[in-house]
C-alpha cells in the first residue's frame, strides 16, 4: 500500500476529487495519509478534516528562502513517510534537492495542455487568462512528474477541454475540473500506486489493466 501525501495551498478542489475517489475505493493500493499545506488558512485543510485525514501546516511565510522551505517540507515529508508527493494546487515550485530526492514519485496537475500556458507565473486562473488571450480553440489539463524545471515533467495524463463563445477565465476554469482535472489526477495517482507508471526519457508508458 503506498503512502500518499497531498500538499495544497488553497481551495483543494483537486484535493476533494482524491479523497472522493479514496472513499470510492478508487485509488487502488494507495491511502491519502496527510495533506501539507504552504498557507495556514487553506481551506484545503478544512477538506482534509472532514476526511479525517491529519492536515499539517509548514507555511512558506515562515522562510526566507525557496530552499529553506524544501528543507522544511522535505523534513515533514520523510517524518510523514512519503511514497508518493501529489501537488494539488501547490503554489511553489519546488527546488531540484526536493525534485532530485523524490524523482518520479512527485506528480503534479497544471490546467493546460502542456507545454502549453505552463512554467514559472502560470497558475490558476491565469492560466486561463492567458489561453482566451491567445485564442486557442483547446485547452485541458495535464498530470505529470515534476522534474527541476517548472511544467516541464514527463506526462502521465492529458485531457482536452473545448472553449466555448463568451468564456471568463473563470468559466473556463470550471470546466477544465469539471471535465479534466478531477477525473485525470485520481487515475494518474492510482495508475502510480498500482505500479502501473513506467517512465521511460520523456515517456510515460502505462501498463494495461490486467
Ligand atoms: C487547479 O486548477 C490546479 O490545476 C492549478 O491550480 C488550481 C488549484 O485549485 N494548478 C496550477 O495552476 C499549477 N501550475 P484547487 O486548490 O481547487 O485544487
């Protein structure tokens, strides 16, 4: 059984989708044992509780640092007994010592098609912004392993997500969870904790269903 830990930030929307498909009985041989959150008053943390799953806090506040936070969370997660990392909304990019410990057992969920509206400043809504500003037709979402470069990770999962006349980011961004986000990253996690993951250079080759 792997042990799963889901770091957050805000809202936890991805985080519920887990811990839905979890009580489902969807993420086969794997448990969320732990959600870590960067900001105190997530409500991420208020989801974990009502799942009783434990909710910790190291909070990017407290450090001056990207690399003296990953020294914190890294500390946290080996207390926590990590087998897999999942970044549910997790607003920092990670330093490569954190990446480099945790190579190919951190996963991450970007709401476009990478390397499409990715890398360093593109997150949440802006996301979205950025694909109405282009004018792209199609966007999605995108599982994939973190590696030390930002969004740049071989990819697990894909989902194309059509843009529709009159959308707001916000609007957007409601469907690309909707029909992509939630339903990707519980598959992407219980494909890992299956061991059915194989990553190859770039490629992630998945094993079928027995
Ligand atoms: C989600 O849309 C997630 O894909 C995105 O932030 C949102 C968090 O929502 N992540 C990124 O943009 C990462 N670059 P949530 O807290 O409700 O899951």
């Amino acid at each position: 059984m792997k042990n799963i830990v889901v770091l957050v930030s805000g809202g936890g929307t991805n985080l519920q989708a887990l811990l839905d498909a979890q009580a489902r009985g969807e993420i086969r041989n794997g448990k969320i044992t732990a959600v870590v959150s960067s900001t105190p008053g997530a409500f991420a943390l208020e989801r974990a509780k009502g799942a009783n799953v434990p909710g910790h806090v190291v909070n990017r506040k407290d450090y001056d640092s990207r690399e003296s936070f990953t020294e914190a969370l890294l500390g946290k997660l080996s207390e926590l007994n990590a087998d897999l990392i999942v970044l549910a909304g997790f607003l920092y990019i990670l330093s490569p010592a954190f990446v480099e410990r945790y190579e190919n057992r951190i996963i991450n969920i970007h709401p476009a098609l990478i390397p499409s509206f990715c890398g360093d400043g593109f997150y949440g809504l802006k996301v979205h912004e950025k694909a109405l500003e282009y004018g792209v037709k199609l966007t999605g979402a995108t599982v994939h392993f973190v590696s030390a470069e930002a969004d740049a990770g071989p990819i697990i999962l894909q989902k194309a997500v059509a843009i529709e006349e009159g959308d707001t980011a916000e609007i957007l961004q409601k469907r690309v969870m909707e029909q992509a986000e939630w339903k990707l990253l519980p598959e992407a996690v219980s494909l890992f904790c299956q061991g059915r993951l194989h990553v190859e250079g770039r490629i992630v080759r998945i094993d079928q269903a027995e």
